[in-house]
C-alpha cells in the first residue's frame, strides 16, 4: 500500500485543472481499501473514478482514493438476459465494447462515455435516449461508517434524471464497488434520439446492429464534445432544466424558438445548451457559446460544455459557470443546476 504525498491531480481530471491531494493511493480491492481508510481517519476522503465529472476549485486537503477494482464477470443467464457483474474501477467504453463483442445489448448508446463503471450509478449516465438504469439490476458498495458492504437495487437507488440516492440522501456515505447489469440477449434498438437516425443513414447501414449504433453514437460524440486528450472539459456542465409545460408554453410566447424535449417526468425538458447560445455578456451571434476568458471557455461546437484551454484554474471555470447561470436566469427566468461536481 503506497501513499502519496502533495501529488497533482492534472492527469487525474479531463478538465486537466492542476489541483494538489494532500494524500493519494488506489486500492483494488475491499481489503486494501478499508486498510487505506484507517491510515488517516482524521483528514476528508475522496473517492476518485476516471475524474470525467469533477471540477477541482482548490487543493484537495485530505486522502484521494483512486478506485481500480477490475473484472468482468457473466454472472448468469436465462432466456432472455444475462446479467453482467464490472469492477467499478473498469473503464467505462472499454466496459461497453466488451459487452458488444459478446453480443450483449443495451449499452450501445451509451458508447463512448468518459469515466468508470463505478461513478455510472452516481449520475444514472445517460445518452442518445438510453441511461444506466434502463439496463441496471444491482450494485454493491461499501459503507465508510459501517465498514459493511450492502446490495443496491435499482430502486434502492433512486435514479432518475443524471440523480441518485448516492449524490443526494447517502451523499458520501458509501463507495460503489461493482455494478450487475441486465443485458439483453435479443435487441431492441433506440435510434430516435436527435440525428442518429441520420447518422446511421449518412454511414450506410442496412441492417441495424448494436455494433452500428454504438459506432453511430460514437461519430456524433466525436463530432461535437472535445476529446479530453485534446480540451479539457467535464461534458454537460449543466443539467437540462425540466420545468412545468404552463412554465414552458410561456417562455415559448416570449422566446418562440426555443426547442422542448418530453420528459421523463411528463414536463418539459430544455436544451441548457441552447438558452446559453441565446444570451451572452456580448452582442454575438451566438451568445456565451465559443466564449473565452483566459483558459477558460464555453466550446465552440456545444454551448453546454466548459472547456479548458490549457491552464485555467478551477475557479475561473467556476467563476464563468456562475457568469453564465447568472446570464440565463436574467434573460429566461431558468436557474441552471450543475451537472458537474464542484470541489
Ligand atoms: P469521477 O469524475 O471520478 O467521479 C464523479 C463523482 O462520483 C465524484 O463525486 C466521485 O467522488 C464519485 N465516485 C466516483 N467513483 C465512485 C465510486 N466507485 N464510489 C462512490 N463514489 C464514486 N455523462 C453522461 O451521463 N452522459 C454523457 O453523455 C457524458 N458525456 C461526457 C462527455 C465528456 C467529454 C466528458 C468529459 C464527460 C461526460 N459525461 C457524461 C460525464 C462523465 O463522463 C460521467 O459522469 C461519468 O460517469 C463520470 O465517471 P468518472 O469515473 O470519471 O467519475
Ligand atoms: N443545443 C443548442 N446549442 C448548443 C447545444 C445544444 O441549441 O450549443 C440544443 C439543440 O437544440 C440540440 C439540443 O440542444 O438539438 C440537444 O443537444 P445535444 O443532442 O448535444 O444534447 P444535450 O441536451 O446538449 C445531453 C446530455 C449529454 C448527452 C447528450 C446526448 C445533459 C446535461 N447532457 O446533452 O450528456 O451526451 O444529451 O444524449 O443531459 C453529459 O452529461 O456530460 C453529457 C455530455
């Protein structure tokens, strides 16, 4: 067990902000975890996946636990499903074309996505018209009080849009050590989602496969949100915000432009993205979207993503994300909610 001392956390976080751990390890399994618990019981604990949607605002004065539990297990099968256990330390997309190769269906459309298996209950991930808890069975994970390890189903977690029960009533109570999902034998495909219909016609498929979708998915991704090897970033900064249809049927008389999606919960969801291309601190044509003070950034290709250009701090992300909330309020009456974890 090696514990670091004042190590940088840059390569630690696709937004690449060069914050410092007063402590830092990894642990691959619950044994080695819970001996790191005890080295320093007094100082706050973070616990680290692939640190794709995390802002650091300041050093981090406490111990950062990497988790790099690994392993992927079929774990039983019926007529219809089989049921896949992965270590939460396994890397998410490497997790999904694994499932692929077997010809196991229902991660397709969530190819692609940064991160680990085991931050993916965290927010429910979600894309192209599918999230986690469309496929999800159970998880296990460990209670940092209790020192037990408890089972979680998917109702136990409480998911609905980028929530669950582990960013709200058990917020830093429990490490997520694995996750069994239910995975369908025979397909059922989700290809209505915004342009992948058109994606799937622009590469020239004939028959649809899961293979197909995910690479459809993964040509629509690298079109529009930067590689974290290139631009750092943290994806959607913001959620979109879901309002009443009374709320909604008013902004559209005064903003007659302004796209919907049905939601989940029968209201309104609307594209953050596009009220942040709809007001800005300039009369531009398109509003805070291709922004830039310093390092720090609203993308050019996707208004709802922050980037950083090499060397912005975690407070000049933040200060603009406060810019930018302040902005769309004013104009639309909207408080945006952050999608991101701020540090
Ligand atoms: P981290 O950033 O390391 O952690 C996130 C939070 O989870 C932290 O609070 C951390 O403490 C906690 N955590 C992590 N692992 C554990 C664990 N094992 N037990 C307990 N707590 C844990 N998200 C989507 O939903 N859909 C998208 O389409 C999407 N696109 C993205 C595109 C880009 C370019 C980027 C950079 C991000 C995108 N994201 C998207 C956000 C991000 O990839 C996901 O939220 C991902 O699940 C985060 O995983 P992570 O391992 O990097 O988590
Ligand atoms: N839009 C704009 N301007 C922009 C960006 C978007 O007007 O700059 C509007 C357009 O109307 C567009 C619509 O927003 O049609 C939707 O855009 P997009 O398909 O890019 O999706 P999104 O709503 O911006 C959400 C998720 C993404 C996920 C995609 C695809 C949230 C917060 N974000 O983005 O997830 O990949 O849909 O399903 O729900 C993430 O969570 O980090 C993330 C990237």
């Amino acid at each position: 067990m090696v514990i670091q001392e004042n190590i940088s956390l840059k390569s630690f976080n696709t937004f690449g902000i060069n914050a410092k751990a007063r402590y830092f390890s990894t642990f691959s399994d619950v044994d080695e975890l819970e001996e790191l618990l005890h080295a320093y019981p007094q100082y706050p604990l973070f616990i680290l996946g692939g640190g794709s949607n995390i802002l650091f605002t300041k050093d981090f004065n406490g111990l950062v636990l990497k988790n790099e539990i690994k392993g992927v297990d079929e774990m039983h099968e019926d007529q219809n499903y089989v049921y896949v256990k992965a270590g939460a330390g396994e890397i998410w997309h490497r997790f999904v074309l694994h499932c692929i190769n077997n010809n196991w269906a229902g991660l397709e459309n969530l190819s692609l996505i940064p991160g680990n298996v085991g931050a993916s209950p965290m927010q429910n991930i979600g894309a192209y018209g599918v999230e986690l808890q469309d496929v999800f069975y159970c998880l296990e994970a460990f209670h940092r009080q209790e020192k037990k390890i408890l089972t979680f189903t998917s109702s136990d977690c409480e998911f609905g849009y980028r929530e669950s029960v582990f960013k709200r009533k058990y917020k830093d109570q429990f490490i997520i050590l694995n996750i069994t999902l239910k995975l369908r034998k025979h397909p059922i495909f989700h290809i209505e989602y915004g342009t992948l219909k058109q994606e799937l016609e622009r590469m020239g498929v004939k028959e649809l496969s899961i293979r197909s979708i995910s690479q459809a998915v993964i040509n629509i991704r690298k079109s529009k949100l930067p590689d974290p090897k290139d631009l750092g970033s943290a994806g959607s900064f913001f959620k979109n915000p879901v309002i009443t249809k009374s709320k909604f049927d008013a902004l559209k008389e005064k903003f007659p432009g302004i796209p919907s999606f049905s939601s989940r919960e029968d209201r309104v969801k609307i594209p953050a993205g596009w009220l942040i291309e709809h007001c800005g601190p300039e009369k531009t044509e398109s509003g805070w979207k291709g922004f830039r003070r310093g390092d720090a950034g609203c993308y050019s290709k996707q208004a709802l993503v922050l980037v950083n250009y090499g060397n912005a701090v975690g407070q000049d992300i933040f200060n603009l994300s406060e810019e930018i909330t302040a902005s769309v309020k004013s104009k639309f009456g909207i408080t945006l909610e952050r999608e991101v974890n701020i540090i």
